[in-house]
C-alpha cells in the first residue's frame, strides 16, 4: 500500500513537472523580445511604474554591439557580433517578421497569413516593396536631414483620462538621449489603444489585426507563441484590458524613425482553456496585473507601432 502511494506521488510529481506551464500566457508570453534601435540592449530608464530595471532583450533581429561600442550592455561577450539568421536592420526585421508570421499561420491552419499560396507571396512582395522604397527614403532624409525636435516630453501637464501617471518622465534612470521627441497627449493615448489592440488580436488569433499594430519581428514573434498555443491545444485570451498607470522612460529619434518606451501596468482577465472549453489556468472573474515596459516606432507623423516588451524586473 505505502509503495503504491508512494509510486502515485512520485507520477503526479513527476506530471506537475513536465506540465505545460501557462503562467505569463498573454501577448509577448512574459518574456523580452524586439528592437528599440540603437537601444536594444541597453536597459531603459527607471520609471514611476517600473521603479526596478527592465529585464534585457532575450530575443531581437536586431545585432549585438560589439564590447565598447555605443549600446553595447555591461559584460557584454567579446567576439563578433550576434545576428539574426536574418541580418540586422530593416530587411532582417521583415523577413524573419514576414516568415515568423507565415510559419505561425500555417501551422495554425491558416496558409501563409491566412491568404492561401499566393497571399504570401503578395505579401513578400510588398515588403521587399517597402523595404526598397524604405531604403530610398532614409537615403533622402539622411542627405538633407533637419535639425530633430528639441524639448524633453512635457511633464505637469494633465494625463488623459485612463492614462494614470503617463504624462511626464518617469523618475530614476539615466538621463533622456539626444535628439528628444516630443511625446503629447495624443501619443498616450495612441499607446493605450495599442496595448488593447494587440492584447485583442492575441485573442482572436488574429495575425492580420496584429500586423497592422506592430512591426513585422514582433507580429512574427506573436506568430510563433500562437502556434505554440495551437501545437498544445489550448487557447490564451486577454480580455477587459485597463491601463491602470504608465509613464514615459524615454524617447528619442534615430535618422528617420522615432521611439518611446513606456512602462505600463495593466489588469486584465488573463484565462486558458484547452479544446474543450475547460478553464485550464486562470480565473474568468478574477483580474490579474501586470508591468511591462513596450517601445513604439514610427516615421516623423506616421502612427506608432509596437516594436518591443519588456518585462519590469
């Protein structure tokens, strides 16, 4: 009798052990990953929201620096840079984007984004498209480049409504890089409506709705976590999403693109369920929390995009 209790104990050990876990199961999983330019991996400045540092870049497209140069983080490994199997830089991040996201819609059903043989290829087309036309545009700006816009992000200026503390600098951390951006009102809330947007496109599994919100590395890094989901049977959703603080760490302009890493704490109602419906980790009315920090890119005027998570340590 005891040796039988004894094996059941060690099998359900043994079950908890090799057990899928579910925790962290909302968009970006729990994990860092993305670009934020020249700032991949260096660590973002501390915040009223994120009071600790953010964890660093597990997984980018974009190339390590190498030991002293700008960028490079501290103890960083000598030796030839790291790159993706895709390069660095705007082409990397489509392609391995456009591939991630086309693996991701194959595996869970769908073709290549969801638009049969052809659709992919159309799809790469217009990104080797972008890519060109991309290309042509910052050789542009770079030969007749204008001065950035100076001014560090306004603070004391009242928050949108829903936006908590999102409305100054956060405190702590290094000071802002140079050239600043100016980050009004009307980007807060821009950056609200993303964390909402790609929270419901994980939902819905909708790698089209996720495409028009982030950069192409991210939307194929979402691809892969949703085919992983769909090769263990189960489903995340992230629904009743509320900011319920954030502010600014920094935001700054490299050539062409601009970028703002926010920290935000969010609640939500974070829920599992395997094929048949059963709630496997979550709870239907019970909010959980979470403080990520997220970077946004954009073109001077153009709307921003999700271009990185980070997690607040």
């Amino acid at each position: 009798m005891r040796r039988s209790s004894a094996l059941l104990a060690a099998i359900a050990v043994g079950a908890l052990a090799f057990a899928p876990s579910f925790a962290e199961a909302r968009a970006g999983a729990g994990s860092s990953s993305g670009s934020r330019g020249s700032r991949t991996y260096s660590a973002p400045p501390s915040t009223n929201t994120a009071p600790s540092t953010a964890a660093p870049m597990e997984r980018s497209m974009t190339a390590r620096p190498a030991p002293g140069q700008a960028g490079a983080p501290m103890g960083s490994p000598a030796g030839a840079p790291a790159r993706s199997g895709f390069g660095s830089g705007l082409a990397g991040g489509l392609l391995g984007g456009l591939l991630g996201v086309g693996i991701g819609g194959m595996l869970m059903g769908n073709g290549f984004f969801g638009g049969g043989g052809f659709g992919f290829i159309g799809l790469l087309l217009q990104g080797l498209l972008l890519f060109f036309v991309a290309r042509w545009l910052i050789r542009m700006f770079m030969s007749r480049r204008e001065p950035a816009m100076a001014g560090m992000p306004r603070m004391g200026q009242p928050a949108p409504m829903g936006l908590g503390a999102m409305g100054g600098m956060g405190g702590g951390g290094a000071a802002a890089p140079q050239p600043s951006v100016v980050v009004s009102p009307a980007d807060f809330q821009q950056f609200e409506q993303l964390l909402k947007s790609v929270q419901a496109g994980w939902s819905g599994q909708d790698l089209r709705a996720i495409q028009q919100v982030a950069t192409p590395e991210m939307a194929g890094y979402f691809a892969e976590q949703l085919a992983e989901q769909t090769s263990r049977d189960v489903r995340n959703t992230v629904t009743d999403v509320k900011l319920e603080q954030g502010d600014l760490a920094e935001a700054w302009s490299e050539g062409s693109r601009e970028y703002a890493t926010v920290a935000m704490r969010f609640s939500m109602l974070d829920v599992t369920r395997d094929s048949t419906g059963r709630v496997v980790d979550g709870d239907v009315a019970l909010r959980t929390m979470a403080t990520e920090v997220w970077t946004f890119v954009r073109a001077p005027g153009a709307r921003w995009l999700l271009s990185a998570i980070q997690q607040a340590r």
